[in-house]
C-alpha cells in the first residue's frame, strides 16, 4: 500500500499520530476489529465510531 500523506487522508481526527501513515491506520483499526476512517461518509466519520456496525449503517447494508 502506498500511503498518500496527510493531506489525502479524511480522518478528522487531527490529532492521530497515524494520520497519513496508512498502513499503521489499518494495522490500528483492524487489530481493534474496526475500519479506518477513510471507508466511511463525512458525517459517520465524524461520530469516531469505526466498528462494523456503524459501517454497515452507514453504507445502507
Ligand atoms: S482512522 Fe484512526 S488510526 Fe487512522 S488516522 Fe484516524 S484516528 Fe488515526
């Protein structure tokens, strides 16, 4: 995976020392059985709930 940087990330959590280091996002978010912020719309990423649930709400499934 090529990691884009900051600037194209979505998370808005700013303050995220893994902000524009995807690979560490990913490694994060799946050892917690989550998502990074990045597969989900601006409003549900909003609520910093990255579970599976939420992502199956937010895309309608
Ligand atoms: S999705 Fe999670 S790990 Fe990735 S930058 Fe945002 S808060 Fe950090």
């Amino acid at each position: 995976m090529q990691c884009t940087g900051k600037e194209n990330c979505s998370c808005t959590y700013t303050s995220c020392s893994r902000r524009g280091n995807c690979c560490q996002c990913v490694a994060y978010h799946k050892d917690k059985n989550q998502f990074p912020a990045c597969f989900f719309s601006p409003e549900a990423e909003r609520t910093y709930d990255r579970s599976l649930a939420m992502l199956l709400k937010d895309r309608n499934l």
